[in-house]
C-alpha cells in the first residue's frame, strides 16, 4: 500500500511547472460550473415569488426529510430580495434552507463527480493501467486546486459536505440570509478576503487590512465555502473525521463534523455548540440524505411572477 502511495505521489510531482498553469485554467472552468445543470434564478425575485414557485413544483423541506421527494434543481443565484423583512420566523427559516438545499447539493454533487473519476484514475494507476494525457493533467489540476500532491490525502480533500453543516453555518454567519453581506455580496459564510477588496464590516479598525469576500452567486459562495473546508489546514480534523466515517460505511454527517470546528471561529467549543443545536432545532440532520431530482425542472410559474430562469 506505501508503494502505491509512493508511486501516486511521484506522479503528481512529475507535473513540474506546467501544473500552475493547468491548475489557474481548471480554477477558472471551476466559478463557470459551481452547480448542477438546473435552473438559475435571477432577478430580484421576492420571497412569495418564491414560496409560491415551491408550492407549484411540490417542494417541501417535510418529505425530502421523510426521503419521499427529490429536491428540484432551482438554483437562487441571489436571496429573495425581501427575506429579511419576513416577520415570521419559521416562514423566513423555512425559504432560506429550500432556497440553499438545492444549491448545496448541486455543489456536491460536482465534487462527488470529481471524487468518483480520481478514485477510478488512482485505482488504474494503482495496477499499472496507462492513463491519457488529458486525465494526467486533470489529476495534476485536482491536486493543486486542493493543495496535496498526496494520493491519500487527495482522497480525503475531494469529498462533500453534510448540506446539514453547510446551511447550519450559513444561517449563523449571516442570519438566515438577513445580513448586509448576504444581502449585497451574498456572502453566507464570513470568509475574508485580504487587502483593499471585500465588503467592510461596519466599526472595523482601519487599516485592519481585510474584508468580508463578496460573490457573484450563491452558488459560488457555497463553492468556495466548501473549498475552504476541504483545502486548509485549519479542517484537517474535519477531514479526517469523514474519512474515518467512509472507512466505517457510514455516511458523513453534519453533527459529526460540527465538532472539528473549532477553529472556524473564535468562539471556539461555543461556536460547534451552536451549530449542533441548530442542525437538531431546526431538523437539519435529515438533509444529509437528500438528493437532486433527475430531470431539469421545466415548470414555471404563471407570466406575471416575473423573474428571469436561466437554465445551467
């Protein structure tokens, strides 16, 4: 097994200098494809613009817990535009999480397919199997894009995240969607961004030299949010976790991989506290299984609900 793992490590160091180039080029193609084909919705679209699309295509977050109803590939590039405004707590809960399963989803879904194709070049590699020129440099591309040259390690970076731990973090870091950074950056993760760029939080000290990371897309958040988790050294413990769940035939879940948070924020064990109270509250657990529908949505609501659909 050290063999194989010497061999695949000495394949990815072959690479040399063109590696750099491959991988600005796959990190490019990666912000064009952060979701599953489906439909984007653009256009300032309001909450019951929304909800009422969600009623007609037979949405609801109760039977994809029960797992009797696929989640619909209707991505929201943007929050509805006057969520923060709903006096109704469980309603404004309720359209944050259908609003950011689906986007989730269609985001692991893309890395499960990456996951899926190293697992198949790495085991061809392992018996000696000549692989193409094109799937060298994808392998060389993944590696640099999750920052390991590692066989091993690639395996544990390339994997999803519990969509229970995703929307839990995105609901506190930005208030079920009613931040400012939400709202104007759509930024629901907190992740900074160094020097002059970035949206400034309110009161910070000047010349603190960083900002809030501003994206063009929901989807694109949630991208690099999960870049974030299976890429830096801060997450090794929530890595290894889910690979040890893997090797034990279970499926990686939210309140697992809550705990290895503690270096997210500074609030440390209060801080994994808080999400595991809020995947139990809010009956997170139970989207770790869910699953995109097949087919692309085709419905629409009737002509007067206007919003423009951009099919991905």
């Amino acid at each position: 097994m050290a063999a194989a793992t010497n061999e695949a490590r000495d394949f990815f160091f072959r690479a040399g200098t063109a590696l750099a180039i491959v991988a600005v080029t796959v990190g490019a193609m990666w912000q064009e494809r952060t979701t599953a084909p489906g439909q984007l919705l653009r256009g300032g679209i309001s909450a019951a613009w929304l909800a009422d699309y969600h009623r007609e295509l037979g949405y609801s977050l109760d039977d994809v817990r029960r797992a009797s109803q696929p989640v619909p590939r209707v991505m929201l590039a943007e929050l509805p535009m006057d969520l923060a405004k709903i006096e109704s707590t469980p309603l404004r809960k309720q359209l944050f999480i259908e609003g950011l399963l689906p986007i989730v989803l269609g985001v692991n879904e893309r890395i499960a397919s990456d996951r899926d194709r190293l697992v198949a070049l790495l085991a061809r590699q392992k018996t000696g199997e000549a692989i193409s020129g094109r799937d060298k440099a994808w392998l060389e591309a993944m590696a640099m894009r999750y920052g390991s040259m590692d066989a091993g390690e690639l395996l544990r970076r390339v994997d999803v995240v519990p969509p229970s731990l995703a929307i839990a973090q995105a609901a506190i870091e930005s208030g079920w969607g009613s931040s400012r950074f939400a709202r104007q950056g759509n930024a629901l993760f907190g992740q900074r961004v160094y020097g002059a760029s970035g949206m400034q939080p309110a009161g910070l000290a000047a010349g603190a030299g960083f900002g809030v990371r501003d994206f063009e897309t929901l989807g694109a958040a949630v991208a690099a949010y999960a870049d974030n988790l299976n890429s830096f050294s801060a997450y090794a413990a929530l890595r290894a976790k889910r690979a040890t769940l893997r090797a034990q035939g279970q499926l990686p879940d939210g309140l697992s991989l809550a705990g290895t948070l503690l270096r997210y924020s500074e609030l440390g064990d209060d801080y994994v506290a808080r999400v595991r109270d809020l995947i139990r509250i809010n009956g997170l657990g139970a989207l770790d299984k869910a699953r995109l529908a097949e087919p692309r949505v085709t419905s629409m609501p009737p002509a007067e609900r206007h919003a423009e659909r951009q099919d991905i």
